[in-house]
C-alpha cells in the first residue's frame, strides 16, 4: 500500500464524519466515538500495511516515507485518539459551554475537527518540501484555531481562541517570510535539494531566513522568547485540546523543525555554527523560563503549561546537539507521561468543576490508584529514574556531553531538571500530605480508567525497558 | 534469582497497597530476604548469581544484576536494616499502608542499586527511594516535617543530577555501561571526578552538603530514618569507592586536598555542631554525618594511593558498622520518645531506672558508634586510621607526611568529640534523678527487643570477629 493514501483516508474518514454529524440528532458523542474507532483502524493500517511502503515516483519530491516519518504518524494518531477519549469522557463540561445543557448537541464538529488535524500532522510527518511542510501546518493549525475557541460559552476558551488566532497568524507570517528567504538563499524549495557548497549561496540572506525560521518554529514549540502564549491558551482551552496543543501542536512543531534545519545542521553547512549557538541560546532561554515560571503556580493547567515549556527546552537542547532520535523519543514519551496527567486533569475539572492544585488534596485517601498514577506521571515528568521520562532527558544529556555543547547550557538544563521535582513534587505533595476538602469518591469514567491504567503502566515499561520505542526509529 | 531480593519487597508493597495486611506482609518479606540473603552470602564467589538482560543496545545498558563481594556486605546490610526497620517505630492508626509499603520500596530500591552491576541501574535504583521518603517524612514525620521533607528531596535530587552529569561524562568514554568495563577515562578525569565527588557527596551528606541530612533523620519516622542514614546514605561511598576509583582515579587524586579539607569539615566542624544538640534525634543525625568523614577518610586513602591494600576493606568494614550502630541508635531514641513523648535531652534524666533494658542498647550502640573496642564501628575505625596513616614513610623509609596522613592526625580528635556527645546524651538521658517525662516510662516490650538485639548482635559479631565481613574483600 502507498503510505499517502493512509492520509487520503484520513481525510476521508473526517468528511464522512461531518457528514453523519449533519444527520444525527441528540447528543454527539457516539460521534468521538466512532471518530476514535475509524483512527484506531488507521494506525492498525498504518503499523500493518506499511511494512515495506514505497512512495511512488511522482511524489518523491515533496512526499517521504521512513521510519521517522512513520514514528510521527504513530504519534498524531495516537494522540488524535486520546484526545477523542477524553472528550467523550469530558462531555458534560464541553456541553456545558457550548449548548448551554447536558445536552450535548453541538460537539458534532468538536469531534470531527482532531480528524483533520490528524490528518494534517500525518502529512506533516512525511513532506519533505517547504511548500508541502507549510500546507500541512497550517491545515494543523486552522483546526486548532477552533478547537480552542469551541467552548463558545465560557470567557476563558474564547479569550484563548483570540491569542491564538493572532499569535499563530503572526507566526504564520514569520514562516512564510522565511520560506521566502530561505528560498531566495538557496534556489530551491525541495529540502533534499538544498546544495550548501554552492559558492553563489549568500551567508546574511541565508542566515535572515533561517532566524524567521526559528522565530515561527519557537512559537510552534513554545521557545522562548515566544512562548508567551502558552500559559493562557492552555488554561482557556479545553482540557483535550490542551492536551493536543500540549503533545501534537508541539511533535508537529519540532517535526517540521528538525525536517527544515536539517540540511542546515550538517558538517558541510557554511551556518551550522551560528544556528547551533542561536539553538543553544533558544534552549537555555527557554529552559529557565519555563522551569523557574513553573515553580509560583498555582493552577494545574497552567503548571502542565509551563512544564511544556519546560520540556521544550530539553527537546531543543536535543536539535542543538543534532540528535534527532532522542528528540523523537523524548516526544513519544512525552506523549504517554503528558496524556495521564492531562486524563487525571480532566477527570478531576469534570467532578471539582476546578484545575487548581488545590482541587487534588486528598486525592491519595479518595481514590488512591488514581493519585498513584499521577505520581508516576509527575515523576516521569521530572525525569525520576525507572520511568520513561528519565530515560528522554538521558538521552538529550547524554548527546549534549557527547558533541560538547556549551557547558553553561548543560549546567542549565542540569538545574532546570531540579528545578523539577520542586513542582512536580507540588502535586504529589497535594495529593497526600494534605486532606481532602470532601470525602465523596471520585467517579472514574471507564474509558478513562482504562486509559490511564495503560499508560501508567506503559510509563514504567518503558522506563525500564526503552529498546521497543528506538526500533520504531531504525 | 537474584530479581527475587528487589522483587520481593517491590511484591510486598504492591500487596499492601492493594490491601494485604500490612505489618505482616512487610515483615514475611523482609524475612524472606534476609533468610535468601545469607544464602547467597555463603555463596557470593559463584558466577551462577549474574544474572540479567539487555534494555538499551545503544550505549550499551544492561539491567544486570550479580554480587560482588562489596555489594554482598551491603546486601546484608541492606537485609538486616530493614527487617529491623519494619519491627521499628509506631505507625500512626490507619496509616500503615504507606508506612509499610514505603519501607518496602526504600528497601528495594537500596537492595537493588547495590545489587545492581550495571551503572545505569545502580543509578536508577537509588532514586526509587526518592518519592516513599518524600511522601513518609512529609506525612508522618515530626516537628518540622514539611520543610525536611522538601529539603531532603531537593537536596537528594541536585546530588543525583550532578552526579548524573559526572556519570554520563565518564560512561560515554566507556564500551558499555557494565561495571566489569570500567577503566580509567582517557579524558576530563578531574571533571568527572569533580562531578562525581559533589553528586556522591551529596548523597552521603560531604561537608558543606550535609545540612539536608539531620533535619531529615531527625523529623523522619524511625524506618525511614534508619534505612536512609543506615543503608541508602552508604550508596554515595559505594559508588566512590566502585565507579569513581576505576572510572577517574588520576581525578581524585587531583581533587585530594579538597577531600581532606571537606572531610574534616564532616569530622571536626559537624563534630562540633554535634556537640551543641540540645535533641537527641538531631545529635544522631549529626553524629551520623560525622562519621561520614571516617569513611570519607578510607576514600581518600585510596584516592592518594591506589594500592594502599586496606583503604577499601577499612571503608567497607566501616559502613557495615556505622549502617548498623545508626540504624539501632535511630531504632532506640523512637522508642525513648514513644515511652518520654520529647526528644529534648534537657527534659530527660534516669530513664535507666524505669527502662533498663533500652539504656543497657542505647549504651551499647552508643558505645559502638564512638568505637569502643570488642564492638563493629572499633574494627573499621582503626582500619580506617591505619589506612590513613599507611604510607607516612616512603619506599627509602623517609618520612613522607601527606594530606592524608596530616588529615589523619587531625580526623584523630574527631574520636574525642564523639566520645563527649555520646556520653553526655547518655548521662543525661538515663542516669541522674527521674524527671517529669521519664517516671512513668516503662520497659520496651518483647516487640521492640527483637530488632534491638538483631542489631546489638550484629555489632557485637563483627566487633570480635570483622573477619566475617573482611573475607568478602579481597585484602590485596
């Protein structure tokens, strides 16, 4: 089977799904049901069929099938597929906000939009062209402009939607300019292409492209200085879309980064030095501000917002070192160890009808294999040894000593995992030290109680043994 | 088979939690482990331990387990500790699931990082015991246990970060991460020896990174307490001794003077803070700070001399004897406060008349700790001196004075200030007139004697006869 019809079919499945929106009455989520149903059947498809796919001749040039690229499609489904699960299991607050009832009636589109989405990361994942890279981004992106502004209702979700609407534009703006130079520079759009010994290649045009570059990918990703949106549209957006932003919005984004920069970072490159020292600057940047922002707040959203930001920091730290497998696994398992707390999150604003800190006190008397699967999702998240987390940040330091990148940054990054524990060790402290405002028993929804009993259990699998995830990556 | 050591606890805790009958599925496993553990003892030269299986091929990291003659003192250590540890302290109504299921998952992430053979393992094993502890001291700890708490996580988690840092500096010169590939590093020894001095001496509370320590024993409950200054503390030296030694051993030399300097901070200046504690609880977990310095003292032996033949045994010896005399000590000053309710050694005095029993242990582990002849802590004190002293002549036999030997003779009074704390907490503890708290204080009970005893013996075994736990060392 040829890898690109997957995503045709992906396509496919979301037009049929708005079309069966448009003729179904009552509640919707049988929509996000069968939503989720149809992508499970596409990642079946995509880690069955494509054993062995070959893209045919006439796409080569902007279209590439390879293990990375596959590892990214696995990632995009099984985030869209999550982020399903976890609105079916939400609906009564996105109800809430939207139709104004228990109704459920207007999250038709809410659950068809992810498809899209899908879709647009798994093209992604695979082009191999500037245009293409583009266009498929901003299909991504589009998508994600009305998911977070879907609770319609509530204040917060649309105040997020604004911010990042403009923000993204601006972005938008800032990539398509550097395409533009970065195409100017080298005569040619076809990554592949990019020949850097040319003699006739200009240094400063070449060198102005790339930072719009970054300046667009660092606002993708969450880099400081542009990540000043993050805390506030993940605490306005809906919890799964937070969820989304938080795993998918960011992979695509550090997709397509490490895809553009890649022709750039090689040995031969005339402006590897100088990307390099600008990535190392970014990273550490972005290291402090996130981990430091993290440590006051407050609000558990805003926390898993920071911590984003955070471990954007480590995942660039990995493209300034030029390991891009590290990268791709570190996102892989930020996907598990981000999608339980993210699970816990939503189940805990669903029965509190509150995201603060403060809304799990006690949770390790109310329900304590709930409060024992966060603690393995915090403790991953800090990078606690024997969970998968660990292992991500070991990789990036491991690469980082190993190609000598500055050591100020090394020792940043070094602080910033300390840093960590502090306030990730908040929500475990929340959880047991103190007592529970009330005694009821929290309701876990099944789905979710599935959910998060496998992806706990797969966070200490893969913190003890993570050959599995680097095969995908041969 | 050897899986069994760490799963066995792990098993336990998981069993609790899932509602097992606490105190008694901790005890069976505790048990189980310290009958399996004197088994493999009696077995330890056998290759048929070596055990384990790839999870990573590229580094090269094997989650491989085996003994080694240092690794099995410390796997006896790490048995008896928690046995005692389990029948110690008094767990608050409704609360034993985390009490015992987090003495379980101390005990198996001690027992599994020194069982470990693999770097990355002996590593990640340590941190096992990170979150029980945080969550132990947090909840059911004393006096100030929220800052403890915080302390000792955050203190704990920058060592193991920087050590981590010293570590992959060094492993990534290495073929594989396996303790039986490491060799001396080609490149950056002073760095990773620095690294690794900070991270290590993290962990096993080196001067001027010591002050999370007796905050935390102090406010701990007495399991806690006794596993971490006990067993989990010795991890630090463990490692200078297996990892740092062979992995940058040109390093420590660099780095020698500053380790002499910082022990002695260990030995006389936490000495001297020792002797101002106005809680027992606190001088205990100075004192255990302090005698870190011994062992430190053995480390750098060996860090100016590779060949020095008894710096290692001295240090391994050592740690036994302070693992187990700190762990008692720790054991009796929670029961001196279940019987007195205070830890304030003004608010005490002739509790020897109401508890003879306790005074008679606390006598003795005090007598211990400070290296009376006839008990543990004295075998490994003077190796350890001699070990210091060990080549104050050079080979035309003219005196040749080093840091280590100069260090020596200073670290020497460091045995004069914990003889006058020890004492001292002792007079005032349990003779002189009865007092408010201690008149109707009564005798331990059969319960809180077991543990005691295990302990005492322990002590006095390898206080007449070291030999049982020199002949796992290799004596060059």
């Amino acid at each position: 089977m040829q890898p690109h019809l997957i995503e045709f079919i992906t396509v496919g499945l979301g037009i049929l799904l708005l079309l069966l929106e448009a003729f179904t009455d009552g509640s919707k989520t049988r929509i996000g049901l069968i939503a989720a149903a149809g992508l499970a059947g596409i990642l079946i498809l995509e880690l069955t069929a494509c054993g062995n796919c070959t893209t045919p001749a006439w796409m080569e040039r902007f279209y590439d099938y390879d293990s990375y690229a596959r590892y990214f499609k696995v990632i995009a489904l099984a985030a869209t597929i999550l982020v399903l699960l976890m609105s079916v299991d939400m609906k009564r607050v996105l109800s809430r906000y939207t139709s104004g009832d228990d109704s459920g009636t207007a999250l038709g589109e809410f659950f068809c939009l992810p498809v899209f989405t899908c879709a647009g990361l798994m093209w992604m994942a695979s082009a191999r062209d500037l245009v293409s890279i583009f266009v498929a981004l901003e299909l991504v992106t589009i998508a994600f402009y009305v998911m977070v502004a879907y609770m319609r209702r509530n204040v917060g979700s649309l105040e997020a939607g604004v911010k990042y609407l403009i923000l993204g534009a601006l972005s938008t703006g800032f990539l398509v300019y550097g395409i533009a130079w970065v195409y100017g520079a080298t005569g040619t759009m076809d990554l592949s292409a990019i020949d850097l010994t040319k003699p006739e290649i200009n240094q400063t045009r070449l060198l102005f492209g790339l930072a719009l570059l970054l300046i667009a990918f660092g606002f993708k990703v969450g880099a400081a200085p542009m990540q000043l949106w993050i805390p506030d549209v993940y605490q306005g957006a809906p919890t799964p879309v937070t969820a989304y932003l938080s795993v998918a919005s960011k992979a695509a984004g550090f997709v397509v980064m490490m895809m553009v920069l890649e022709p750039f970072l090689m040995a031969d490159s005339p402006v590897k030095t100088q990307l390099q020292t600008a990535l190392y600057i970014i990273a550490g940047a972005t290291l402090l501000y996130g981990n430091l922002a993290a440590i006051s707040q407050e609000n558990f959203k805003r926390l898993l917002a920071y911590s984003s930001i955070a471990h954007a920091g480590f995942l660039l730290m990995g493209i300034g070192s030029i390991d891009f497998t590290s990268v791709a696994f570190y996102l892989g398992i930020y996907l598990i160890m981000t999608f339980t707390a993210f699970f816990i999150l939503a189940l805990v604003r669903d029965q509190e009808n509150s995201d603060t800190i403060d809304a799990f006190d006690g949770l390790g008397k109310r329900n304590p294999l709930l409060a024992s699967c966060l603690t393995i999702s915090m403790a991953a998240l800090a990078g606690i040894p024997l969970t998968a987390g660990f292992w991500g940040k070991f990789f990036i330091f491991k690469s980082a000593i190993e190609t000598n990148v500055s050591w100020w940054l090394i020792a940043i990054a070094f602080v910033s995992v300390a840093t960590g524990f502090y306030y990730y060790l908040k929500v475990v402290k929340a959880m047991y030290w103190n007592n529970p405002h009330n005694d009821a028993p929290l309701k876990v929804p099944t789905i979710t109680k599935y959910v998060i009993a496998v992806l706990a259990s797969s966070i200490i699998i893969f913190g003890i043994w993570p050959q599995p995830i680097l095969d995908m990556l041969k | 088979m050897l899986f069994a050591f760490i799963l066995i606890p792990l098993l336990a805790a998981i069993a609790i939690f899932a509602g097992a009958p606490a105190r008694k599925t901790a005890l069976s496993a505790a048990l189980l482990n310290i009958l399996g553990a004197g088994y493999a003892a009696s077995t330890w030269n056998c290759s048929c331990w070596n055990t384990g299986f790839q999870v990573l091929e590229n580094p090269d990291i094997k989650l491989s387990l085996g003994l080694t003659g240092i690794g099995s003192v410390m796997l006896i250590l790490s048995v008896i500790v928690t046995l005692a540890a389990v029948y110690s302290g008094k767990c608050p109504e409704g609360r034993e699931k985390i009490w015992f299921a987090s003495t379980m998952l101390i005990a198996a992430g001690a027992i599994g990082a020194f069982l470990s053979t693999d770097v990355f393992f002996y590593y990640a094993f340590h941190e096992l015991a990170l979150i029980p502890t945080f969550l132990m001291i947090g909840i059911l700890g004393s006096g100030n246990r929220k800052a403890a708490a915080w302390k000792i996580t955050i203190y704990l988690a920058l060592g193991s970060i920087v050590l981590l840092a010293g570590l992959i500096l060094a492993m990534n010169q290495m073929p594989s991460w396996s303790f039986t590939d490491l060799t001396a590093a080609p490149k950056h020894q002073n760095e990773i020896a620095l690294l690794l001095i900070i991270g290590f001496g993290t962990l096993v509370s080196l001067f001027p990174f010591h002050s999370w320590a007796a905050a935390a024993y102090a406010s701990a409950p007495a399991p806690v307490a006794m596993l971490h200054a006990g067993v989990l503390k010795k991890f630090g030296l463990y490692g200078l001794l297996v990892i740092g030694m062979k992995v940058a051993p040109e390093g420590m030399a660099h780095w020698l003077p500053w380790i002499c300097i910082l022990l002695l901070g260990n030995i006389i200046w936490v000495g001297l803070v020792t002797l101002n504690q106005k809680r027992l609880d606190l001088m205990l977990g100075n004192s255990s700070v302090m005698h870190m310095g011994y062992i430190f003292l053995a480390v750098a032996a060996l860090a100016a001399n590779e060949n020095n033949s008894i710096a290692e045994p001295a240090a391994i010896l050592l740690m036994f004897a302070h693992g187990i005399s700190i762990a008692l000590l720790f054991s009796l000053a929670s029961m001196i406060e279940r019987k007195t309710s205070t830890m304030e050694i003004t608010q005490l005095g002739g509790l020897a008349k109401t508890a003879p029993a306790l005074a008679f242990l606390f006598g003795l582990a005090g007598m211990a700790s400070i290296g009376l002849p006839g008990l543990a802590n004295f075998a490994g004190e003077v190796m350890v001196f001699f070990a210091g002293f060990a080549d104050w002549k050079d080979a035309n036999g003219q005196i040749n004075m080093g840091w280590v030997q100069w260090t020596t003779i200073i670290a020497l009074w460091g045995v004069v200030i914990s003889a006058v704390y020890m004492l001292r907490a002792f007079r005032r503890v349990f003779q002189g007139p009865l007092v408010k708290s201690t008149e109707t204080a009564t005798d331990i009970s059969i319960c809180d004697k077991i543990p005691a005893y295990l302990l005492a013996a322990t002590l006095l075994l390898v206080g007449f006869y070291p030999q049982i736990i020199l002949q796992f060392i290799n004596i060059k």
